[in-house]
C-alpha cells in the first residue's frame, strides 16, 4: 500500500482554509482560474464539442420516458428538454398516459417563472392537499441547492394562492395537516435548526398567522440530526407521526394523539423501511432486536405490530413476521395502495418484488410476475388507489415502466426508452474480488463480448451511507464510452446498501478501511482478468464516493490511470466544520473525539497527499451545494497542484447544488468533460 507518511495537520496548520470560504471574493477568483485552465483543456479538446452535443440531445430527448406517479385520477410528472430548460411540472389522465403521445397540461411552467421573477428556480417537488389534491405546497430552489422556498399553488386556478402559505428558502420541510394547517418542520431561526442545520422544532401553522407565530409541538435536541413530521393516512385513519432522528440510522418516532399528547412507539431506534398499511405497522431493524413478546426480528427480515391497538391501549401486543431473512437477499423499498404492499427485494444486486395482503388478521405473499435478473424498482404506488407501476432496465437494456390498475394483477409495459447506443457487441457480466479480509466483493462489468486485451475501463464506486450500487442503462456513458469500444466496471463495496444493514456496517466509522480495500480488490481483479491495466483503468465517484477516489488517490496512485472525485468529502478532520457535516458522524465518526480521529486521520485523503508518481485528477464540486462543502474539492485541489501533480484539474459549476439540479446544458458540458479527461489520460479511441 502506497501512503504518505506525512503527519495529519491541525486545521491551523492549513495554508488553504481561506478556500472554505463559500463566496470570498479571493476564493472565487481562485475557482475561476482553476475554471478557465480545465475549461480550455477539456472543453478545447477535438473531441469535446461533439460530446458535450451527444450529451445534451441524450438528456433532452423528447421520447425519454416521462415518469409519473398516479392521483386521483391523473399523472404527475416533471419534465425538462432543451425547450423547457428550467421545466414543466405538469399532468395528464391516467389514460392518456398509457398512450404513445400523453396529453399534457401544465401546471407550473418554471422557465417562465423564472422570467418573469428573475430567479432560476428549480422545482423540488409539491405537498398535495388530501382530498382533492387540488392545493400544493410547491418546494423551489433558488440555486438548485437543498435549501428551498415554499408557496402555496392552486391547480385548478395554476396560480400561486394570493395571500397564501409562502415560506424563505430554507432546509424546512412542510406538509399538510388541513386546509387551513401546515405542518412545518421548522429550520429558519439558529433556534430551529440543529447543529447540522436541519430542522429541529415541529410547528402548526394556521392560515392567515405568520409563520413565526406558528405553534411548536415537538422538538429534537440540537445535537440531533432533524425532526421530521408526516400525516399519514390508512384507510379511515390518520397518524400524526413525527420522528426525532437521532443520525442517518436512529430515530425515535412519536404518534401525536387526539389528547395532544406525543407518545413514542417502543421500538429499537434502528427500526427501519416502515409503512403502515391495514391497522399494522410493518417494519425491520438494522440489528436484532427481540420485542416483548419474545419475537426475534432480524436484519434483512420484516415484521408487524397492531399499530391501532397500540394507540387505543398503550400495549404493544405480538409480533408478526412478515418476511423471513434470506442469505444475499436485502429489502430494496416498500410502497402501498389502498389494498396491497409491495416490497422491493434485491437478490444478489438484482431487484424483483413480491405483493403483500391482509387477511383474517394474517398475511399472504405473492411474487409479482415482473422481468428478472434486472434492476427492478416500484416506480409508484397510489396510496388511495390501486395503481401501482414498476421499472425494469440493466446496463444494456433501455428502461421501462409496467404498469397495472390493479395492484400487480394485470401488468402491461406502457413506456420503453429507445435504446440510445449499439449493445448487440457488449456483454455485461457479474464477477466477485477477494477483499484484503478474504469478503468476497461482487462487481459488474459492461464490455465488448470479444475483447482481445485490456482497454480503457471506468471503475465506479460508492460504498456509503446503507445506499446500493444497481444494474442501470445510461445513454451518455453507452455513447460516450461503450460504443468506443471501452469498459464500464461497478462495484458493490461494502459500506453500502447491496445486502443490506450488515454490508453497510462492515465499513462504518472505524471500519471504514474495508471499503477502500474492497475498491482496491477490484482494481486489481479487473487487471488481474485482463479488462485493463491499471495505465488504463480509471475511477470515479461523488459524494462519498468522490472521498471513495480520494482515498483510493492516496493510497494506491499505482493503481489507477485517472481519477474522478465529484463533489466530495476530503478533508475528514474538518467535515464536521462544514455544514452539514456534522449529520454525517454517524457513519464516519466525530474528528473532535480522540478515538474517532485516530481512525479518520488514518485515510483522510486531504492530510495525506504525497508528493511522489499521482495519475491525473479531475475534481469537480458547486458553489451552491449546501450537502458537502465545496471547500473540500478547492483545498484537495490546491493541495496536490502544491505537491507538484501537474495533472490536477479542477472544476466548479456556480449552480445546481450537490446534485446537480436544474438546467441540463451544464450538466452535459461536465459529463462530457469527464469522458473527455478520461480518454485523454487512458487512452483508446477518442
């Protein structure tokens, strides 16, 4: 292993602080020197305008599928193209979707909006009011970061409500109680918010009061990560739950009764994928936890409680197991109708769901007939109706979506994606790495059913946060990549979400050495089988991925021909320094505690940049991306141009936050500069 013997330094030691700085003038010139060299290099190369050309008509195409989500008789869909840059949130008849050209009607058209208010607003998404669904609490973004704006839309009228609920933009969260009540999850005020920033008090907010005059009636404690509220209907009921989440896996849920009174369910805080469908609450937990009837619930399994009886008595009353844990099979999701609940398995990295029902105080399970050896998902549930649709796609199949009007009875595929590139050469084959430990790591590789020898390859990684990496079609990287004759490898590092809690917490805080060495493993298993060598193997990940390459960068440079750090952490002695870093201890541990930042300091990829042989480096982040600081991919980057890796390139987009929200045209120009850095630094056909 390949580490720099460099000592971790203080953060007072840090010569490029000055870079967290958000919007400093000095920090910005900065970024926009580091803009000017990579721009000229990457999108100056011959190949990049045709790429970046490619790119767009892909992300814009009119006949990719409009995704939708049934209500009350209609479907709900957002959609961009080069037209509708910003986007239309609109809706057509249940009906009319299923045909080959849908009826559209807009409901908020954002590329006017933003001409006329001169804000580029970014559409986040809308609460819609129970029965009618007819006014929303439409969420917008002013940046495309996470902190949004909410105002108050009539459908019918499509005009914001004068003198309607409107709320700053904020990281609250709001949905609705009544006509006349909102349900804020309130993080205006220092006061409201948590240490990460997030919302920490739940309030009322009744029509025609100022929302600082909204009343509390649930808090969180400000070492809290956020309290979340939610009205949840099942059948003639309605729960009032509210959730103090204590970190990313623990929460404390609360029913607030009639009375006024919060009462917190007696279940483990690591309860997890709970619905609550048909009097019961459906839940599994992320350790075992044996309830007080004796019932043993296991990770991976699922389970039921008399959720009506426990709020009528106060007894938690027996266990039902739902769902017995199976070896390498983990629970992707859960959604329900009116009637039915389905749950989204994933069976060695491959998805299929099986239909649940109530009956005579019992449950019964049945497969829904849906294509296999994919990547299945449950596009949508109408949770007052009996709509229910799934996709289905792989690496070389484009995606569908089937649907059915009667919870999975009848399924008919009503939208397919034409194929983008050629994949009657590709093959895409599933293979397992030995971890340094001796865990045997899955991964998938895409490539040429004929390949003769090692070719230009993408490794992809992530390995975080309980989140699992899936088989996905992808015209940009099949254009882009794949047709050129080149590999695309993803792998299934521990860390994630694949087999569910115990594969996440194989890697977590001071295990989280594992991960990086499962990356590694595949590395040197793809070289070792002859996809690439490491001259031409590059590697690529965001968020927790990017500190995935980041690690990977310092540890083993040898490794690896190029690498991708997107949005990332980096510096892990600081990241509780920026918000909002600190909801993130959970999984990586506090720097402030002695013990947590022995292990962190160990791979922090900030503190251990070596000045010997590195392959070049693209970084990219966001001035506007409120979840992980840019300030982490600025100080990396000044870092290793300052140890002489002349190779580094730096890139930040001024909008769209941490995923990139909003206008498709920078979105295309950054994944062609990608494939762009990559061929020039792997090689192979351009």
């Amino acid at each position: 292993m390949t580490i720099s013997t460099t000592k971790p330094g203080l953060a007072t030691d840090d010569p490029f602080l000055w870079l967290e700085e958000r919007t400093s003038k000095e920090a910005l010139d900065w970024v926009h020197r580091q803009n000017e060299v990579t721009v000229a290099q990457l999108q100056g190369d011959p190949s990049y305008q045709a790429s970046f050309e490619t790119a767009l008509d892909l992300m814009t195409a009119e006949d990719n599928i409009a995704v939708g989500s049934a209500l009350n008789g209609h479907v709900y869909n957002f959609w961009q193209d080069k037209t509708n840059v910003l986007g239309l949130w609109r809706r057509t008849t249940v009906a009319s979707y299923k045909t080959d050209r849908p009826d559209w009607e807009t409901i908020i058209d954002f590329d006017q909006l933003a001409a006329k208010e001169g804000v580029k607003w970014v559409f986040g998404g809308a609460s819609r009011l129970y029965p009618d669904f007819n006014r929303c609490l439409v969420s917008m973004s002013p940046d495309g970061g996470d902190a949004s704006e909410m105002r108050e839309f009539d459908i019918a009228a499509r005009s914001f409500v004068e003198d309607g609920f409107r709320a700053p933009a904020s990281k609250s969260g709001f949905g609705w109680l009544d006509k006349d009540t909102v349900i804020v999850s309130a993080a205006f005020e220092e006061a409201d918010k948590t240490e990460s920033g997030y919302p920490r008090v739940v309030k009322l907010w009744k029509r025609g009061t100022r929302l600082e005059d909204a009343t509390p009636i649930f808090e969180a404690q400000k070492e809290d990560l956020a309290v979340g509220a939610a009205l949840e209907f099942d059948g003639d009921r309605r729960y009032l739950v509210l959730a103090r989440t204590l970190n990313f896996f623990a929460s404390h849920i609360f029913l607030r009764l009639p009375s006024g009174e919060n009462r917190r369910l007696p279940l483990p805080d690591d309860m997890t994928d709970t619905a609550i469908f048909r009097d019961q609450l459906v839940f599994s937990v992320r350790s075992p936890w044996t309830a007080p009837d004796g019932t043993l619930c296991k990770p991976d399994g699922l389970y039921s409680l008399d959720l009506a009886r426990w709020v009528e008595t106060g007894a938690l009353g027996p266990v039902q197991t739902l769902l017995e844990p199976t070896h390498r099979v983990s629970i992707a999701g859960m959604a329900r109708t009116q009637d039915r609940l389905f749950i989204n398995l994933m069976d060695n990295v491959r998805g299929k769901v099986v239909v649940c029902a109530r009956e005579k105080g019992g449950w019964s399970l049945k497969p829904v007939a849906l294509p296999e050896n994919g990547n299945v998902g449950i596009s949508h549930a109408e949770h007052f109706g009996s709509s229910v649709s799934f996709s289905f796609t792989d690496f070389l199949t484009p995606s569908s979506i089937i649907w059915s009007d009667d919870n999975g009875e009848t399924l008919a595929t009503v939208k397919s994606q034409p194929s983008r590139f050629d994949a009657s050469p590709l093959v895409s084959e599933q293979f397992e790495a030995r971890s340094k430990d001796g865990t045997m790591i899955p991964y998938f590789v895409v490539r040429r059913r004929d390949q003769k020898g090692p070719v230009p390859t993408l490794l992809y990684g992530y390995g975080g946060f309980e989140v699992p990496l899936l088989p996905g079609y992808a015209g940009v990287r099949g254009r882009l990549w794949l047709e050129k004759g080149n590999a695309y490898v993803q792998a299934c590092i521990r860390g994630g979400g694949e087999f569910g809690p115990a594969w996440h917490q194989a890697a977590l805080k001071g295990n989280r050495q594992n991960a990086f060495d499962d990356f590694a493993a595949v590395a040197e298993d793809v070289v070792r089988r002859g996809i690439a060598t490491a001259a031409s193997l590059g590697i690529q990940g965001g968020s927790n991925g990017g500190l995935l390459t980041g690690v990977s960068l310092t540890q083993h440079p040898e490794l690896f021909g190029a690498v991708i750090i997107e949005v990332p952490l980096l510096d892990m002695l600081r990241y509780t320094e920026l918000p909002p870093g600190a909801s993130w201890m959970a999984e990586y541990g506090d720097p402030s505690k002695p013990e947590d930042a022995t292990w962190l300091a160990a791979y922090s990829p900030y503190q251990h940049v070596g000045a010997g042989d590195y392959p070049p480096v693209l970084l990219t982040t966001s001035t506007a991306d409120d979840r992980v600081h840019p300030g982490h991919a600025r100080k990396m980057a000044a870092r290793l141009q300052e140890a002489g890796h002349a190779g580094t390139l730096f890139f930040e987009e001024t909008e769209g936050g941490h995923g990139g929200r909003g206008d498709r045209r920078p979105q295309a120009a950054q994944a062609a500069m990608k494939y762009v850095f990559l061929q020039r630094a792997l090689g192979g056909k351009g």
